[in-house]
C-alpha cells in the first residue's frame, strides 16, 4: 500500500507546473519545426522570409504561432544558404510553388 505524506503532496504542484510548462516548451519548439518547414516547402513564404525575416515571423507570430523572442533571434540568424539550398533536397511533391507568374519575373 502507497502511503503519501504531507509533503508529498505539497511537492505536487509543483511537479504539475513543471509538466506545464515542459509541455509549453515542446509546444514552441513544435510551432519552431513547422515554421522551419513551411519555409523549406512553401516558395512564397520563404521568398517572403528572404526578402524581410523579422516582418515575415512576426507575422507568423500574430497568426497564432508560438515564438519567442530567442527562437525569432534564432531563425534570424540561421545562415541563409539553408533556406536557399534546402528546398533542393526535398522532394517537389512536398514543396509548394508559386503560380503567380509575375513575382518570378520581379525576382530574375
């Protein structure tokens, strides 16, 4: 038989708040991976990113995505050359173009 004691169940709490907050963590990190893989896969979106980083996640942000203030440091950071040559290595099914043929002639 499980005998708990006072402080047991003081300490309870607190293990609560602490699953919260892992789960709050794994939470960010989650928005973090799928905005890094909205940008590999999404043309529009990463040329968006290219040509203004901070306006484009502070967008995303205000749509609901969970960034923090260190994770946008971070994207912003991360060399281009990624979100240029990645998209390379990931199969076209998984990419999606833009059709709009007049924001391909603005860029060449």
């Amino acid at each position: 038989m499980l005998c708990r004691t006072d402080a047991d169940i003081e300490r309870r709490p607190a293990r609560q708040d602490s699953f919260a907050a892992e789960g709050a963590s794994a939470m960010a990190y989650k928005h973090v991976q799928l905005i890094i893989g909205r940008i590999l896969t999404d043309e529009e979106l990463r040329e968006q990113f290219l040509d203004h980083p901070l306006e484009t996640l502070t967008a995303l942000r205000e749509s609901g995505f969970e960034l923090t203030k260190s994770e946008i440091d971070a994207l912003l950071v991360t060399d281009p050359r990624l979100w240029r040559a990645g998209p390379r290595w990931v199969d076209s099914r998984l990419q999606r173009c833009c059709l709009d043929w007049s924001k391909g002639s603005e860029r060449n």
